[in-house]
C-alpha cells in the first residue's frame, strides 16, 4: 500500500528491532527485540502499560549508560562489561602521565573561557616565547587514496561521514607517500572507536604479508568494523585501555621492520601522552 512506510530503519523500524526512534540521530534503535516484543531492554521504560513490559529497569551502578532490569542487577554485575576486571599485561599504571616531579604543581584545570583579556594575553605571550626558537614550517600534505575513492564518492556518506572518509585519505596517502605501507609493519591506532582507520589502511595494503594492527580503546566500542578482517592476512588485537595506561613495550611484537602509531583523532591530552 502506498501509506506503508519502508522498514529502513528511519521510516519504521528494521525487522526485528527495536521501535523506538532515536530522536538524536534521526533513526530508530537498532537493538535485538526479544520474541513477540515491540521494544528492546533499553528502551522498555518508555513503553505504555498495556503493552506488558512490567519488569522495572535501572540504571546499572557501573555505568549509569545503559539501565538493566532490577530484579537482574547481581546477575548483571557479575558479567556487566563496566566491572572491575583482571589487568592485562600491558596495563601499567600512569606509565604514559609523565614524572612524578613534574606533576607537582596543582592539577586544577581552568577553563579558557573562565580567563580574564589579561590571563589570555599572559598566556599567549609565554606561548608565544616558549616557540620563538622552533625553525619549523607547516606545510599542508592534503592527500588521498585509491582505496577510499569509492567510498569518497559514495552520495550516501553525508557531510560528517565525508570529513572523516577524507582525514583518513589523508593519512593513508601520506603513509604511502614516506613509502610505509608495506610487510612487516605493526599499526598502533589510538582512539580507534570501530577501527575504521586501520580498515582503510589494511585496504591501502594489498598483497602486504605479516602486518599486525593493534587497535588502542579504553571505551567498549559497539558496530566494529575489525571483525571484517577474520579471513583476511592481517592480525587485528583490540587492547582495552586508558593510553596513559599503556606500555607497548610489555608487547611480544616480533618481526617487525617498523612500528608505526596513528590516530585520526588527536585532541590536546593525547598528543601530550603520544610525545
């Protein structure tokens, strides 16, 4: 009938999904409903009265993110993602925060609009003087790849999925340009979120032999995109952990002619944590 709205997901919900729409992103839930449900756990607490949904549902003391339902919390705390694990063997405490002596001075951090015109112009200058003796010039390397040209031409990528498909372009232009995509190489990604850095960059590969990708996240990532490689050449290793957190040298990386560090997004604290 031509009323009957297309189960795409935006128009109506996907075959057994879940049918509360997702008023931020414009869509609805994608989540598992149960059998013979309308709703998914998550979003049961929206549900009307008659629709059966009597289970009431809680926060979860781990991680207020997601609600599970109240009757189910000690089972649920014993396997919740967000418990207190055993640590890996490339956790070492603040390995990556700096020195003890340098972290003397008070920790307290001011937001830049709470600086007054004099504080800001205080700062500029002691900026200004601490690079007056750096002889470095930027220059702009804007590149691409071939590996992502259909995806960069693809109309159905908007605007923010277009900006992120040309960073990383980018880098994988520039990566091939130092002549660093080849064998026996191990990618770090930080910040990896679904991986899609290292997926472009194990496409821009080819026929490369012996290539690990390690893929840094301390956040629980849904939507991966790494399981697409379990039959490919290359090695993915996802290591849950706060960068701070992290020494790559309690790492067996054998074999390897370069280890090569990449992030597609690298805000202030990280950079400081990567030098």
């Amino acid at each position: 009938m031509a009323n009957e709205r297309t189960a795409d997901g935006i128009q109506a919900p996907l075959p057994g999904r879940c049918g509360y729409f997702v008023e931020k992103k414009k869509r609805y839930c994608k989540m598992i409903v149960a059998k013979g449900k309308r709703l998914c756990g998550e979003h049961a607490n929206t549900a009307s009265d008659s629709e059966g949904y009597k289970q009431r549902r809680i926060p979860c003391p781990l991680d207020p993110k997601h609600t599970v339902n109240e009757d189910k919390l000690e089972k649920h705390l014993k396997k919740c993602n967000s418990r207190e694990k055993p640590k890996p063997v490339y956790y070492v405490k603040d390995i990556n925060g700096g020195y003890e002596d340098a972290m003397e001075t008070s920790r307290q951090q001011v937001s830049i609009c709470a600086l007054s015109k004099q504080e800001l112009e205080k700062m500029v200058k002691k900026l200004l003087m601490a690079t007056s003796s750096l002889n470095s010039k930027l220059t702009d390397r804007t590149l691409s790849h071939k590996a992502l040209q259909e995806a960069l031409n693809d109309p159905k990528n908007g605007d923010f999925a277009f900006k992120h498909l040309k960073q990383q372009a980018s880098l994988a232009g520039n990566l091939e340009r130092m002549g660093l995509l080849g064998s026996n190489r191990c990618f770090v990604e930080f910040g990896a979120g679904r991986g899609k850095l290292s997926h472009w960059i194990d496409l821009a590969l080819q026929d490369a032999k012996n290539v690990h990708f390690l893929l840094v996240e301390r956040a629980t990532t849904r939507f991966k995109v790494d399981g697409k490689h379990k039959n490919s050449g290359s090695v993915f290793e996802r290591l849950q952990v706060d960068i701070k957190d992290l020494s790559l040298g309690c790492l067996f990386l054998q074999e390897k002619d370069y280890l090569l560090l990449e992030s597609a997004s690298t805000c202030v604290e990280l950079l400081q944590i990567l030098l």
